[in-house]
C-alpha cells in the first residue's frame, strides 16, 4: 500500500470516528478502527470471530468493553445534537 493511500484512509477513519463518536483523537481512532474490523470480521466470517474469542477470552471482554465505550460515546454523540 502507497503512502498516498495510507494517508487518505487515515483521513477517511478520522471523519469517520467523527461523525461517529464526535471527535478523533488518535485514541479514539485507534479504537473505531479496531471496532470497525472486528465488527466486519464478525458479519463476515463468525466462525473465525467465534474461535478468536474462545482463544483469548481477555481480549473478548475487552473488544466487548470497547463497543459498549464506542456505543455509549455515539449515544452521547446524538443526544448532544438533538
């Protein structure tokens, strides 16, 4: 991948991270993109999320702990906005 590219898909999660969540920190970007795999792995291959999460049930209850944050922080998003 060039570096070009690169650039422009890190543009593309920052807005995204925005419009999400109402800010994009490296944090939190670094968060939505993790959510945003693992949730597109899920839908698209849930035998392979299946087995990740049996293997390492930590990192199971953190993803689930990082998609209640990012829910939580979309809710208060919206709320604001209304």
């Amino acid at each position: 991948m060039n570096d070009q590219l690169k650039e422009q898909l890190d543009g593309l999660l920052e807005k995204y991270t925005e419009l999400l969540i109402g800010e994009a920190s490296p944090e939190l970007k670094e968060k939505v993109e993790a959510w945003a795999l693992y949730s597109f792995i899920a839908k698209s291959m849930p035998p392979l999320v299946k087995h990740w999460n049996e293997t390492y049930p930590d990192a199971k209850e953190e993803m689930k702990t990082l998609i209640a944050e990012i829910k939580t922080l979309n809710e208060e998003m919206r709320s604001k906005k209304q």
